[in-house]
C-alpha cells in the first residue's frame, strides 16, 4: 500500500479563530443563595425604587415638553440656544443624574472631558445595556443617534427629543448617507454644534471584548474622544444580549441590588493623522485598539450581522452561536456579503440538522454526500477541518466552500469529471456509467449510486446530460473540490509506485507546478 500522502494547506492566522468565540451571550449564573438575597432585598428596595423613579418622571417629562415646545427637529434644524440649552445642560441633566441615583447606581467618572471644539464626536464602548444611556447624563447631553420611532415612545420620546438626535429612518432608502452628513455636518461646525455621541460597535455585548466598529463616527475625519465604561459589580446584572435575561429580568435583578457601580472613564483625544483622515476604517481600528488596550480586552471582528445570522442559526433549529462567523473579516477576505453567508447558512443547516450542537463529523459529511468515507473525502474534510478537532463548524464551513470548493467549480474540472464518467463519449451519463467510475474511484464494490443519480438527473430521463452535471456541482461544490481531490490521490499513488526513474523524471517535471499550487494556496488560504 503507498504511504498516505502529506497534505498540508497554510493558514492564514487573521482567519484563525477569535479570541471570544461568543461575546452576544450573557452567562451569569444566579445561584440559590444570590436569588434569595435579590427576593429579600427586592421586597424592600423595588417598590421604594419604582416610587422614586415614578416621581423623577413626573418632573422630567414637563420640564422636556417646554425646553422643546414649538422646536423643530426636521428641516432647516438649528443647536439649542440660550435658556433651552441651560435647562438642557442644567436641569436635565440633574434630573437624569437623580433617576439613575433612584435605581441605585453608582457613578464613578474618571478622566477629563473636552468640549466640542477640540473634540466633536464622543466615542463609546463597549455598549453592553439599555443602562449605558446614563454616559449621555455624565457627559452633559450631547447629541446622539437615534430611530425616529424612538420619538413617539410615551414619555421617553419626549426625553430624547431634548438631545436633538440625528435622526435614523429604516423607512428612507436614503436614510444612511443622510446621516452620515449629519454627524459630519455637526462634527464640522467648529462648536456651533454640542459633541456628538455614539456608540460605534452598534449593538450590545457582554463586554468581553470590543467588537468591530462601525465607521459613522470616523468618517468625518475629525478629532474623537474614546470613553470606556465598566460595570464592575460582583454580580452582572446589567449585560443585555441576543442570548440572556430579558429586559423585565434585568430590571428587577438590578433593582434588588443594594447599589450599581458604573465607571465612565473619558481617555485622550485622538487627533487622527491624514493617512486615517483618508481611511475611516483605519481610523475606527486603531480607536478601538487605544480603549481595548486601556479596558484590557481583545477584539474580534464580530459586528452587528452576526447577530442577524444567529437568529437565523435558531430558525433552522441550529444552536444560535452556530451562526457566528466574526462577518467583518469573513466578508472582507472572502468577498462575501450578507445574503451569501446566510445562503451558506441554510446550505450548512441541511447538512447539520442532525448533529448535536451544530457541528459535523466526518460520518455526517459522508452521509449528506451520499458517499463513503475514503481517502479523498477524509481529505476534503481535513482542508474543512482548520483547527483539526475532527468537526467542522459552520465558520469553517463558509471558509471551506468560498477559498476550496467554487474556485475548483470551473468548467474546466466539470468538463474534465463529465468526460472520465462518459466511457462510451455520447455526452450522456448512464446509471451503470455513473456507478461503475465511482465505485472504482472511492474503492467499494457494493456501493449504491441511485440516490445521488437521481438527485443529479433532474429531469428523470435515466441519464445525466452536461447541462444537468454542471447545475448539480454549481449547487453543491464541495464535489468538486472532492473530485480535484481524488485526481491529486490518483497523480500521487501513481508517482509513489512509479519506478525510481520515472520518479525522478516525475519530480522534476512537476516541481514547477508543485511551486505554483503551494503560491496559490497561501494567496487563497
């Protein structure tokens, strides 16, 4: 038997896994004791909360229907001025300050903020919980980004229209190029404008590390201001994320806390330079290096995408973290967008429904193609397989398909493939045709071919014509990949029983091409 042949791939370590596989989860767990002592002190503290919360609303709500009577927040909008602003600032914020105080938390400000003129825009993470609006109390209400629902809430609705958002519309087509120049507008206005503050990650973790960040805030080019925020409390109570404690639950659990600590710390300036005044992307990556360093988490390339690809993982009953895929950088290196990942998506969850905690093994892989497990299909595995646990999940499986299978798609290797199975060269396939080259090929005598034949012919004529081939691998390209592989077994097998001259011959003749296949893989890979 030839020695099994050594087939090493390279990784390219940015495709590596993350350092935080899930940062979308909260994990707390409440034990018997903790959820004794939350009943106790939540007997006591929540009502006395809720009555204090209640009275604070009951004087913020008028105060904001004056400070924002007969002032527009569409059109030709201009910066609050003279006493709107100084109830804005003043009031309000003292108002705010006194509802937080009310729910229990304890605020601790490290660091100095700068004004509007050396620093428009407030840049904030990680964004971890409905909670984090109290930054927009401590930081003395700045503008921020908002829905326009948001605006016809009951009570908070009138709240936020104190902050003259920049206004967000899922209705308008439009919607985020006009807010882009908004932010730039009033980044731009030299002071005219209070800062402006956003939370660049655009959706909530659970502050294990800062996600990707999106590039709104950076685009204008002008100097940002990181702040940081931490919860940092014995028990999390505060993390709202697509997969934990709801809303109400976080609510009463933070509310039976004897207090909540919440520090906001506000780091220097960063003053871009013009290499990333021309790269918004540049710019946000190395803001987001400056806070992670100073919160001393990693980053990921996780963003708001993958949480749209969990929900979708939950809908076809795969485990939600199966959708996880860090969509920045798998788009980017792999040209992807999103609607290609979630067709992968449903593609992989066809092939997974049966596995437990969606990942595949080997015997699954096999099982959905329909073939046995031989050498060349634990191959194709292996190259699937990037951190060789023996599964494959559904990141790996996106790599797997984009970078192996659709490049060895070509017609080509179609064509190549629909000739070795067409002995007799009609330009049809037959049924014995079809299973006689497999059985050859994958070493196993009494293998029946009918299922995947009939799956290829589609329209039932008993033979498969080039047209229907083409169509079943263009649906289905890890065959191809499969078939490019068993060739390179075959050349290999066929090289190692060649006789020491021709073995030479054979090295010498290929060492070109052997070059150029191992460029190619580390240029795909």
């Amino acid at each position: 038997m030839p020695p099994q042949r050594v087939f090493a791939l390279p990784r390219q370590q940015s495709l590596l896994l993350p350092a935080v596989i899930n940062p979308f989860v909260q994990d707390t767990k409440l034990t018997s004791a903790t959820i004794i002592k939350c009943v106790l002190l939540g007997i006591f503290l929540v009502p006395i909360r809720a009555i204090l919360m209640s009275l604070v609303l009951m004087v913020t709500w008028p105060v904001a229907v004056i400070i924002t009577l007969n002032h527009p927040l569409k059109g030709a909008v201009e910066p609050m001025t003279g006493w709107r602003r100084f109830m804005c600032r003043r009031v309000m914020a003292a108002l705010g300050r006194a509802y937080y105080f009310s729910m229990g938390f304890r605020v601790v400000v490290k660091g100095k903020q700068v004004d509007s003129s050396e620093a428009p825009i407030l840049a904030v993470a990680p964004h971890s919980t409905f909670f984090d609006g109290i930054v927009c109390i401590v930081a003395g209400l700045p503008s921020t980004v908002s829905r326009v629902e948001n605006l016809a809430a009951p009570i908070f609705g009138r709240l936020v229209r104190c902050l003259q958002p920049v206004l967000v519309s899922r209705k308008d087509p439009d919607s985020r190029k006009n807010t882009i120049q908004e932010i730039e507008s009033r980044a731009k206005s030299g002071g005219h404008w209070p800062q402006v503050l956003i939370f660049p990650e655009g959706t909530c973790t659970n502050r294990s590390c800062l996600i990707t960040f999106k590039q709104g805030a950076f685009i204008p080019g002008v100097p940002v201001q990181p702040v940081i925020m931490r919860y940092p409390n014995k028990l999390d109570t505060v993390s709202w994320t697509w997969q934990g404690f709801s809303t109400k639950t976080l609510l009463l659990l933070t509310l039976s806390q004897l207090y909540t600590t919440v520090e906001i710390e506000f780091l220097p300036t960063h003053n871009p330079t013009e290499e990333e005044k021309k790269s918004p992307h540049l710019y946000a990556s190395r803001v987001r290096e400056t806070m992670a360093q100073a919160l001393g988490v990693p980053v990921t390339d996780h963003t708001y995408e993958d949480c749209r690809l969990m929900i979708s993982a939950g809908e076809l009953t795969l485990p939600m973290e199966a959708g996880l895929v860090e969509f920045t950088k798998i788009s980017r290196k792999l040209n992807l967008k999103w609607d290609n990942v979630k067709k992968e998506l449903d593609g992989f969850a066809a092939m997974a429904s049966s596995c437990k905690g969606g990942r595949i093994t080997i015997e699954e892989f096999a099982a959905f193609l329909k073939l046995p497990v031989n050498p060349a299909l634990e191959e194709l595995f292996a190259l699937f397989d990037r951190n060789g646990d023996g599964t494959i999940d559904f990141r790996e499986y996106v790599i797997g398909v984009t970078i192996l299978c659709r490049p060895a798609n070509t017609e080509d290797v179609l064509r190549m493939a629909f000739q070795l199975f067409d002995t007799d060269e009609d330009e049809k396939i037959t049924r014995e045709e079809f299973t006689a080259l497999l059985r050859s090929a994958l070493c196993v005598s009494n293998l029946n071919m009918a299922k995947l034949f009939k799956e290829i012919d589609a329209d039932g004529s008993g033979f498969i014509t080039f047209t229907e081939f083409q169509s079943f691998a263009t649906a289905h390209p890890e065959y191809a990949k499969l078939f490019t592989t068993y060739l390179e077994l075959q050349r290999y097998q066929a090289i190692q029983e060649a006789s020491p001259g021709d073995l030479e011959l054979a090295g010498q003749t290929s060492s070109g091409e052997k070059e150029e296949e191992s460029t190619s893989d580390k240029k795909d890979d």
